[in-house]
C-alpha cells in the first residue's frame, strides 16, 4: 500500500490527487517483521483491499507579469507588492505572489521594415537593430525578419551576435508593406525559442499597402499569443503640425499603438536623420525586456470553466507606468 502524488498541470490550474494504490510484493518474512505486518493488518482490516481514497483538490493560480518604467522609459527596479494593484474583471485581487527579476533572459524577434518608404529611414533603423543585437545578454536569443512586399526570415533564433550582425548587412529598401504578414511569421517562428519572455520588435512606420492577413486578425494573434509586442517608429524629420494632421501619419500612429497595445509592449519614437545615443537607448530597451515584477493570485470570484478574463495592472506608485502586461488570457480545463 502505496501513496501517489499526481500534478497535472494546464493553463494556470494546477489540480492535485491523491490516492492509494495496491502492488503486488513478495516479502521474506522474519518475525520481527511478521509483527510489523500483523499489526498493519489489523489497522487496515474495516477497509476492503479493492476500496481506493481520493482526495481531489482543484485551485487556480493566476500569474501576471509586467515592466514598469518612469516617465523618461527606465525601468524600474525595487518596487514591492503595495506599488501594485490586480483588478480581474473590475475586481481587485489579493496579491498571494510576487517576484521581481532584473535579469530575465529573453527570445527577441525583430522585423525591420525594408520596402520603400521606408528608404530614407532603413540606415537609422539597421544601425538601431545592430546596437539591440550586440547589447544581448548571454542567455538571450534572436532573429531577424525584414519584409517589403514579400517577408524573409534572414536568420533564425541564435545566441551568436556575429551571425545576428551578419544577417543585417547587404540590405536595400524597395518594394510595398506587408507588416502584418511579417507579424504572423514571427509569431510562428517564435513557437522555437527557447525561453518563456518573447519580445517582437518592429521596426517601421506601419503603413501596410501588401499584407494578406488583416489588422484585426494580427492583432486577434498577438493577443491569443505569449509574446509582448514592442515598436520603433522613426517619424519623417519634417513632420510639421499639418503633416501630423494627414491620413498617412495617422495610420501610421494608430496602427503601431494598437499593435504595440495588444501586445502588451510601448511604441519608441524615433526621428529620421536626427543623431541618438543608440547604444544607451538600446541598452535601455533591453534593460526593460530582462526586468520583470510577476503577481500571482487566486481569484475573488472562483475558477470559471471557460472564457476570457479581463486584468488591469496598476502602478500606484507616482511617477510611474507600467508595459509588457497581458490583459487577458484563456482560461482551459485541464485535461481528463
């Protein structure tokens, strides 16, 4: 007579069994042992060897991480659980977890946008990706993607910077946009990294004149996906008040905020032809996507079978906002 400890593990419900079962032994008995034997027979006597105890307990832990940086984008660091609010469906949650990492190693997908209007900004772009790459972490990972009328995948998930280098030269601006197709092949090709932080990073000015998939089914895949979305917009140098005002600038800002929401991620602002410390901004993205606070909690309301929950993350410490935080997530049963 035995005890099994089983965990079966879906989602984020965790349910635990426990029960008793019979396998056959042969014993060399002595009479020591005999006596040991006797004595839990007769304990065990009221209860038929066919009989089986389970105690099944069903509970339900929800984790939600975020990045919280100032009003200047650094992150920051040394924030406790009473910074934070959880709000699930407009219900504050008790916070029962919480973690703060400032070294979480990442798999960081990049889509640099080489069609033709972006030609004036592709060098400022490439020289962005290329400071990105060379300030990854050890343990990091990336690819890269560059897209215009058609998406290639130049280099697969690596940790070697001089390959992810490698991919980023001989590259020439031409073609139409299709930024929603290069979106659904990193989603997909994301589905190989190797660790549990996933980052897409667009670089381009989001106006799409050739993809295939719709705005609303990308953003539906970024959403139902794990990976946080993050975009460098490099605006046109000369962008006056009325230029801001017109149809293009518009799509452009409205898209890389949707986007960059449904991922959870922030859009970085950038202007062609005007000289950065790239390295120090590079370094400071980077510095965000390795830092993480993680909140667990068991919800007021009890586990649900089905649908979507809606989570708020509140930064209630002044001067603060937080990014990198998914809003909703599925909740499945765990499997029979």
């Amino acid at each position: 007579m035995g005890k099994l400890i089983h965990l079966d593990l879906c989602s984020s419900r965790y349910r635990a069994s426990f029960g008793t079962h019979d396998a056959p032994t042969r014993l060399e008995t002595t009479p020591m042992l005999l006596g040991q034997l006797l004595l839990l027979v007769s304990t065990m006597l009221p209860v038929p060897q066919e009989q089986r105890y389970s105690l099944s307990v069903d509970v339900e832990l929800v984790q939600v991480s975020a990045n919280v940086v100032d009003e200047s984008g650094s992150y920051i660091e040394g924030l406790t659980p009473d910074d934070f609010q959880v709000l699930e469906n407009g219900q504050e949650q008790k916070i029962s977890f919480f973690s703060h990492d400032a070294g979480v190693p990442v798999s960081l997908g990049v889509l640099v946008d080489v069609s033709g209007s972006h030609q004036e900004k592709l060098e400022q772009g490439l020289k962005t990706v290329s400071e990105v790459a060379a300030s990854l972490a050890d343990n990091d990972e990336m690819f890269i993607v560059t897209f215009n009328s058609r998406v290639d995948l130049r280099q697969k998930f690596t940790g070697n910077k001089e390959e992810i280098q490698s991919a980023l030269r001989n590259i020439r601006a031409h073609g139409e946009t299709a930024v929603y197709d290069a979106i659904s092949l990193g989603l997909d090709e994301m589905k190989t990294a190797r660790h549990r932080k996933q980052i897409l990073l667009l670089v381009t000015d989001c106006f799409d004149t050739r993809s295939k998939i719709k705005p609303d089914q990308v953003e539906d895949l970024i959403r139902d996906s794990n990976v946080q979305v993050y975009a460098i917009g490099i605006d046109d140098d000369d962008l006056t008040s009325n230029k801001r005002k017109g149809p293009r600038y518009r799509i452009y800002d409205y898209m890389l905020n949707r986007l960059t929401s449904a991922g959870g991620g922030r859009l970085i602002r950038m202007s062609a032809g005007r000289d950065y410390d790239l390295r120090q901004l590079a370094q400071t993205v980077l510095g965000e996507l390795h830092q993480q606070y993680t909140m667990g909690y068991y919800p007021a309301a009890g586990p649900e079978k089905e649908g979507f929950r809606s989570i708020e993350v509140r930064v209630v410490k002044p001067g603060t906002r937080k990014s990198g935080e998914k809003l909703r997530i599925v909740r499945r049963d765990p499997a029979e």
